[in-house]
C-alpha cells in the first residue's frame, strides 16, 4: 500500500487528486495539508489533516507526495518533499521557470526518488481516441491538428491567483497550455518552431485568459487554442489528413463530474466512468467516400495514479517522465516568449 500525502487542498486537490487517488487500488490517502479551514476533515474524516509540511513529513509512513498548491509554492514544495526522501507528483505546470525545473528533475534524479507532473488529460476518452487513430494511419499523413478549449464566462475571479497580474505563472496560457502542449508532443514530436499570441478577452481581465499556439513541423501545423469567450464552442479536436478528416465536438465528461457535488470517491467509480453516450462520438470523413462515428475510448483519470503506482513499485516505466515534463516546460516558456516578443520562436532558442 502506498500511503500518499496531498499537499494542498483547494480546486486542484478537492476534484482533481483527492478523489482520484482514493480511487485506486493499492493507493491510501494518508494525509492532507490543509493550513486553514475544516474541508479536508469534512470531506475525509478518516483522513490526518497536518497544518504544516513538517506535520505531514513526520509520518515516515508517507512515501508519495503530491503538490497541489498554487504555481508558485510548486518548487519549494517538492524539493523539500524530494529532499525527505519521498517520491512526488507536482500538479502542472511543473515550476514558473525553466531553471526550477531542471534542479527537480537533478535532484529526483540524485537521490532515486520518482517525480512526475499531473497529466491527467492525457487519459481523456478523447485523446485516447485521437491516439488510436492518428497511430492508425487511416488519415493518412496528418497535414493539420487543431485542439480548443472553449469556454464561455464573462465574469472575472479578481481573488483567484490565476488571474491576478501580479501572481506568477498566472494566466489561461499556464494554466491550460500544459493540457494542449503535452498533448501535441505526445502525438507529433518535437516541432521546429512556436509562434503564440496570450491575450485577453474580457476587458475586467488581468492576465491573459485566451491563448493561440501553433507548433510547425515538416508539413504539419499544430494549432492549440482556448477562449473564454465562446458560447458556441467549435470543435475539441478537428484533424486533416491525405485520406481524410476527424470532427469531434463536446470535452471529456470526467472533469465535470469530478467538480460537482457528486463527485464519486472509492468504491463510487463506476464500471462506466468516462464513457461517452454515442451522440457526442466525433465524426471520420474519408476520401473514399466513408463516413463514419468513432466511438470515444474510455477516459479514466485514475490511470495516472495507477501506472504511478506502478511505476514506484517497478512494475511499469514512467508514463509523464521527467524528461516530457521539462519538454512541455520548454514549449510553455517559448509560447510566452513569442507571445511577448510578438514573433515565430525557434524550438532550440532559449527561453526567458
């Protein structure tokens, strides 16, 4: 059993890890750090609440870390996990810097200790899919990939860190580029160059709250987007090939559920978690003629928590190793730059 301690207990911890981690096999939630406030004991009674990161690294039972905090407490808290010996998950963005990430993944490295980042949405029923195909070759050459987050609030949250100007690493950019620049380099590699605009939508904004990135590689563009601003949401995924194109609408259901109040923990996963109802499976156009649904592949967040697991117990290699997470930190960081500098960025350039 590997007894886990959650470091943070906002947004990130409450539906993103808590749950998740309470869900699989071979995992305890042991302890949360919460510094203020009774939602943790709330929620999980049965369940140490430590007030300081000394109180949680006391219990030497502890081997898994996850820091769950806000970007700028990342750093400090996962070195000093990694420095007390234990093995850490780091929700994304790993670091606000480059530098910071890089003497993570040294250190992990010097003292044998697992570190990794919450690529969850790597384990969206969608990105499934969209893997299974694009590895298919029923596309043929992929000639253009498109992926959006469209959403539609038109009120700001002045109190929340992400979109406060004087935050750092705040922004819709840090926030979900990592989501869609993890993505694009699992499927496609390394590009060439990034050109990227962070803007913002709403006039009460602080920080951008809407992002375009395009990732260009020989002969295929990766297009990432997400608007704040979009009542009308266009397609999740849209892809173009030689032999054809790929349409989906609608987002992986596992993030609304996990925000709602009936968000499931343990044993409430059910057998059809993340399957998606067939009228919302995306659409292959061939060139042949065919046109066909594509059934959506389950998605299953727990996955990552799982093959975690697995990986601490040597059972498994790493699926979101050190190095993919000092490669997403490479694409974000050159996102920004060519947002600032308002110009297309070599993948080899240096970041600021």
């Amino acid at each position: 059993m590997i007894r886990v301690g959650l470091i943070g207990f906002g947004l990130a911890g409450q539906a993103f890890h808590a749950p998740v981690i309470v869900g699989v096999p071979g995992m305890e939630l042991a302890s949360i750090l919460e510094r203020h406030g009774s939602r943790a004991q709330e929620r999980y009674p049965k369940v140490r609440v430590a007030r300081t990161l000394d109180e949680m690294l006391s219990d030497k039972t502890i081997g898994l870390c996850v820091v769950a905090t806000p970007n700028d407490s990342h750093f400090s808290y996962a070195k000093a996990c990694l420095e007390a010996g234990r093995d850490v998950v780091v929700d994304k963005p790993l670091t606000p810097t480059l530098a910071e990430a890089e003497e993570l993944v040294s250190l992990a490295a010097a003292r044998g200790r697992l570190l990794t980042v919450y690529q969850d949405r790597r384990w969206d029923g969608i990105f499934r899919t969209v893997k299974k195909l694009v590895a298919s070759g029923e596309l043929g050459a992929i000639a253009e990939y498109e992926a959006r987050f469209d959403r539609f609030r038109l009120e700001t949250k002045p109190n929340a860190w992400r979109e406060r100007a004087d935050f750092p690493a705040a922004g819709v950019l840090w926030d979900l580029g990592p989501h869609l620049l993890d993505q694009a380099l699992v499927l496609f590699g390394e590009p060439e160059t990034i050109s990227a605009s962070a803007f913002c939508q709403r006039t009460t904004a602080e920080v951008d709250d809407a992002f375009d990135v395009c990732m260009e590689y020989p002969h295929l563009r990766a297009e990432l987007r997400a608007r704040i601003i979009a009542y009308a949401p266009g397609p999740h995924v849209l892809i173009h090939g030689t032999q054809g194109s790929f349409v989906k609408y609608g987002m992986d259901p596992q993030e609304e559920i996990l925000r709602s109040p009936t968000c499931p923990d343990g044993d409430q996963w059910g057998p059809d978690w993340g399957e998606e109802p067939e009228e919302r499976w995306g659409t292959l156009s061939l060139v042949s003629g065919q046109t066909r649904k594509v059934k959506t592949e389950r998605g299953d967040y727990r996955s990552f928590y799982v093959n975690v697991r697995d990986a601490i117990e040597k059972r498994a290699p790493l699926d979101v190793s050190p190095e993919h997470a000092l490669r997403v930190m490479r694409a974000l960081l050159l996102a920004h730059k060519s947002s600032r500098k308002g110009r297309t960025v070599q993948w080899t350039e240096a970041v600021e």
